[in-house]
C-alpha cells in the first residue's frame, strides 16, 4: 500500500480525509434525502385526505387505498431517516 493512503470502509482514499469523504457523500445525497422527505410528507397528507374521502362516502376500498399512502410516506420518513444517520459517526 502507497503512503499517505488511507482505506475506509473497504475504499482507497488517497491523502483524503474521512471527514472529506463524508462531507463530499452528504453533499450528494442531500437531494435525494429531500426528494424522499417531500415524497413521504406528500404520500401521507394524500392519503389522510383519501382515507377522509373513503370515510365520507363508506368506501372501504378507498379507504385501505388512503390508508396505504400514509404508510408508504411513513416509509419514506424513515428510510431518509435511517440513510441520513447512517454515516453520522466519522472518526
């Protein structure tokens, strides 16, 4: 191994720092972490509305279909959350 370089996580780094590597991995994920914290808050006030209309007009099916939005934006919560805290810890 050359010196100066340094392995994270099974990567070559070069004369990187970890801190680099991770600041440089948040900076691209930050758009996708947004994208799912949008999506997973728009799925489930879509769904709480659904689910409203569902049980204005008795409609079970409606209702499951509201219900399924709401999880599927709980999901998405808490996938960014799990991918955000996930590389926290550097150093």
């Amino acid at each position: 191994m050359p010196s100066g370089t340094r392995f994270l996580a099974g990567l070559r780094l070069g004369n990187r720092t970890e801190r680099e590597v991770a600041m440089a991995t948040r900076a691209v994920d930050g758009s996708i972490l947004f994208a799912k914290k949008l999506g997973g808050v728009f799925a489930m006030i879509l769904g709480g509305l659904i689910a409203a209309i569902g049980a204005n007009v008795a409609s079970p099916v409606t209702i499951a279909i509201g219900v399924l939005f709401v999880i599927a934006g709980a999901i998405l919560l808490v996938l960014k959350i799990i991918r955000r805290n996930e590389g926290g810890q550097v150093g």
